[in-house]
C-alpha cells in the first residue's frame, strides 16, 4: 500500500479526506500515482501537474520525506509501505 497525506485546499478535491491509501499495483512512480489520484478525485492532477505532466512550481512532493524535485522528479519509483506527502504552496499577504 502506498500512504499519500494530501495537504491545503487539494483536500477540496477529496472531499475533505487528508489521508489516502493506494495499492502499489496500481501506481509504479509519481506520474501515475496522480493519475490514479485524479481517476479516484478528478480533478486534482490539474492542480498539482502543469499541461506536461511536470510538478506546478507552487507543489512539493516528498516522497519518504524527500522533495520529488531533487530525486528522479516525476519519475521517482514507489513501492509498497512508501508515504507520499502532497504539498501545496501557500502564500499571502
């Protein structure tokens, strides 16, 4: 199973739920793993990937408590027992 902890207004697209579970035969990397949050939430992938699939600059992902970003990106592979946190920016004034 993979753990996904989803924060700030994504959770308007899981109808509040900051928490879900995933089995890993359905996702193999973070591509995929949004594109099954957004077949079980539609919506969400808009607000987290840009029209090529890459990470909006205002969203962090860690996966195991490291930035996606700084490890294979969108591509960085998941296995069963991983924790995915989903991050988005948040800014005022």
């Amino acid at each position: 199973m993979i753990f996904i902890n989803i924060s700030g207004h994504l959770k308007d697209y899981t109808g509040n739920k900051r928490n879900v579970e995933i089995s890993e035969k359905d996702v193999t990397d973070v591509t995929s793993l949004i594109s099954k949050l957004d077949q079980m939430y539609p919506g969400i992938k808009d607000r987290v990937f840009d029209d090529q699939d890459r990470t909006r600059e205002f969203v962090n992902i860690f996966v195991n408590g490291l930035n996606a970003r700084e490890t294979e990106k969108e591509c960085t592979k998941l296995k069963d027992g991983d924790t995915v946190h989903i991050l988005p920016s948040v800014a005022g004034g």
